[in-house]
C-alpha cells in the first residue's frame, strides 16, 4: 500500500526541511520546485514509483531520510505542477492496474 500527496507551489520552510533531510545531501537542489509530490510505502515499491515517475515526466526523485517503525520510505518527487501530478498519476495508475507495485 502507498500514500500520494502533493504540495502546490511549497514554502521556503517546507523545501528547506526536504533539503535537509534528503538522501543526496544538501548541496543539490532540484531546479524546478513549483509542485512537490510525497509518497510513501514499503522500499520495493518506492523503488518502481522512483523508475515510473522519472520515466512518466521530467521530474527529480529524491528519498527523504526519516526514522519510521514500520520500515516504511518516504520519496519527495520534485518538478513544476503538471509534471509532478503526471508522475503521482501514472503511479497511482500502475497501482491500480497491479502492474509493476505489489
């Protein structure tokens, strides 16, 4: 199971809390931040949403360090609007289908 959300148009507070807890580290940030989708599941499935949300849209795929009992990950997927809510949508598509995500 995975949770999608997204945030239109984020504040400064919300992209630097991304930055700081992002895997590649602080130094690179995405060019683009208009929109910024979050989801969140088991690690396999992160993985294939990261590949069918850079292959769907122009969009930059970060994991978000945390600490989460359930062994659950958290993927910000970062772009301008439309490109952000095409890669969630064709996410939530393959889901539906069964294709590709458990």
């Amino acid at each position: 199971m995975i949770d999608c959300r997204i945030i239109k148009s984020p504040s400064q507070g919300t992209i630097d809390i991304l930055m700081r807890r992002k895997g590649s580290g602080r130094d690179t940030r995405p060019e683009c931040v208009d929109a910024v989708g979050l989801i969140q599941g088991r690690m396999i499935d992160m993985v294939i949403a990261a590949d069918i949300a850079e292959k769907a849209v122009g969009v930059t795929v970060e994991d978000i360090r945390g600490s989460c009992p359930q062994n659950m990950i958290l993927l910000a997927i970062f772009g301008d609007t439309a490109s952000v809510e095409s890669a969630l949508r064709e996410i939530k598509r393959k889901v539906e289908e069964g294709t590709n995500l458990c």
